[in-house]
C-alpha cells in the first residue's frame, strides 16, 4: 500500500510540475506578444523618411532575425510587420526598390523580402543589387500565383526562397522560421571547423560538429593514421575526416595477411550504400594481422576509427624515409582545415542527397600520390 502511494504521490509530482512548467511558458509567450504589440503600435508612428521616405520601422528586444521587406502595396507591408514583429522579428518595410537598395547599404539586415512586381524597379533588380551590396544578406521573392516561373528564375541571381502571396499569418511565421534555421546552419557550416588531438579512445565521444586527429600518429595524404607499435610494426586505420565524410560503411575488404604493399597501393576496400573506395597504404610493409571483428561489425570502422575500429597490423619496410611523406602534430590541424574547406567546396554545405564516393576517392584519398611536409 505504501508503495502505491508513493507511485500516486511521484506521478502527481510530474503532473504538476508539467502544468506549472506549461502555464508559466504560455503566460511568458503571452507578456512577450504583448509586449511586441505595444512595440508595433508605437514604432509605426515614428518618422524615419529621414532615411528613406516611405520607411516604417518596428525593432523588438533580441529579434530572431532583422528583415527588410520592399512591395508597392501597402497592405502587404502591413501584413509583413503585423505577422512578423509578434512573430519576434524586427521588420523594416519601403515601398520603393531604390529605398530598400539604400538601406541596405547603411543598415544590417538577415534578410530581404521583395516584391516581384513593382513600377520603378521589379524584384529581379533588386536581387541582383542586394546580392551585389551586400552577398551575406539572403534574399526572399514575394510573387504571385501568375509569377512563380519568374521567382524561380530569380533563384539564379541569388535569392534563396520565394513565398506565394496571399499568405496567411501562420504560413508567413512558418516560413521566417524556416528561413531563420536554414541561415543558421549555413553560417554554421561556414565557419572554420574545430579540430582538435585527442587519445585514440576520446574519438568516440568527440561531438559531431568537431573533427579530432590522433595524437602520436602519422596520417597520409590518403586519410590513413599510422601508429607505430612498441615492437617496431605499424597499425593502421582510417582517420576522422574520411569516416564522417562517408558515414554509413557497409562492408570492409580486409588486406591478405602476408601480403606486401608499397605505399600508395591499394591497401583495403571500403563499401557503402553509395559507392566504393579504396584506402592506400600510408607505409611499404608486410601485413602480420587484420581486425577480422571488422567483417561482422564494418561499424567499428566509423565509431572507433582509433581504436577498436583499426583495420591491419603491418611490418613496415622503409619507415624511416616513408614517414618524411606523413604529417604528425599541428600540421595535421593545419591541413584538416584546408581539407574540411575542401569538402565543403566540392559537396557543397546545402548538397542535397548522398556523397559521390568516386569523386571523393579521386579529390580526397590522393589516388597514386603522397604528400611531403
């Protein structure tokens, strides 16, 4: 009895805290919509025609994002900041593809609506300047029914979305969300990467965002890590930028034990899903021994790249002048960087579908070459 008293008595806890949590979040959310619509009813009665005749401005506190929104129709420049300042955006709103085009220059903005059809300058103009003026500021094309071909177009002069006018106040929220998450992972994916030298074991844990080289291993041109053993032979593997840039591994073709490569020869074969690629032997040597645990868990390969996941063990033949051609200690962080950036080039951060395992094997993997430091 006692216990199901104090199951009644915990379960009771969780529901009123859950209640609790829930009413002061939904009374917080209702005092920030109030306080943004007093905002919106004081800021549209300030003149600003001093920096642009036809601007009404409303800035709420940390806004989301700061829009600037150009359209010849008044009533959907009221729509715009009516929606998107209780939304929690700040909003600029002018008439004129000129005036925005002066703001811009002279203002921050995230991102600016335009009108596709206007009488002194049409959206296409406007794209093509605000892109011109400012290249970090993304570009959203307000267009019609009757216009969506010509939006679409405008995709090629810059702009990132177009949005389909009528629209109603949980569709335009909806769709500045989007546009707000889409930037953020972006700029994300933009900025220079970390990347940092941990144990072989610390792989495991490092966060996805960050790539990790191994400390006291050599890596190849090719994104293979050696580390030379206590008895004079090597183990290798593959290194962190070649296991997130593949993902998923299906299947790994082991190399004969017994049998010698030279280095720069294919060593071991990788498969996935999208493709094939081959690993080239970092160092010349005499395979000793594979991690066969690798055959039924091709997983380990990705989840311990430094560890567990370690492919062949091999006794080299000419380490002393083949290390000259691998990179241990900061220059590895140094090149990763120029390698991350590399990807990011070829595969694009907004790349839609799998990676080309081919054209990764011949950009990345150094097919037929090593590189000296």
């Amino acid at each position: 009895m006692t216990a199901v008293l104090i199951i009644i008595m915990f379960v009771a806890f969780v529901g009123i805290d859950f209640l609790v949590r829930t009413t002061l979040r939904r009374m917080r959310d209702s005092k920030e919509r109030q306080d943004r619509e007093a905002v919106l009813k004081t800021s549209i009665r300030l003149d600003f025609t001093h920096e642009a005749k036809s601007l009404k401005r409303v800035e709420v506190p940390n806004p989301k994002a700061r829009i600037l929104a150009v359209d010849d129709e008044a009533v959907v420049l009221d729509s715009f900041r009516r929606i998107l300042v209780l939304e929690g955006f700040s909003v600029d709103t002018v008439e004129h593809g000129p005036e925005a085009l002066g703001l811009v220059q002279r203002r921050d903005y995230d991102f600016v609506f335009t009108d596709l059809k206007m009488p002194d300058m049409d959206g296409v103009d406007v794209v093509k300047g605000v892109k011109h003026l400012r290249p970090d500021v993304d570009v959203v094309v307000i267009t019609g029914y009757g216009s969506i071909e010509t939006a679409v177009q405008t995709l090629q002069q810059g702009a990132c979305e177009y949005v389909q006018k009528p629209f109603t106040a949980d569709e335009l929220g909806d769709f500045a969300k989007k546009l707000v998450i889409k930037r953020e992972a972006r700029i994300q994916a933009a900025q220079r990467p970390t990347v940092r030298m941990v144990s072989p074991e610390m792989a495991e844990v490092v966060p996805a965002a960050e790539f990790c080289v191994p400390g006291g291993a050599f890596l190849s041109a090719g994104h293979a890590w050696v580390r030379i053993e206590p008895e004079g032979q090597v183990r290798i593997g593959i290194d962190d930028f070649m296991r997130k840039a593949l993902g998923t591994i299906k299947e790994v073709e082991l190399p004969e034990r017994g049998k010698s490569f030279r280095q720069g020869e294919p060593l071991f074969t990788l498969k996935g899903a999208t493709g094939t690629v081959q690993v080239l032997a970092p160092v010349s040597g005499r395979i000793e021994h594979d991690n066969a645990g690798l055959k039924n868990n091709p997983g380990e390969l990705t989840h311990s790249p430094y560890d567990r996941g370690w492919v062949c063990l091999m006794t080299p033949s000419d380490l002393a002048s083949e290390l000259t051609s691998l990179k241990i200690g900061k220059p590895v962080i140094d090149w990763y960087q120029d390698e991350i950036a590399r990807l990011r080039t070829a595969n694009g951060p907004d790349a839609a579908g799998p990676l080309d395992w081919t054209a990764f094997q011949k950009q990345f993997l150094a097919a037929g070459e090593t590189t000296r430091v």
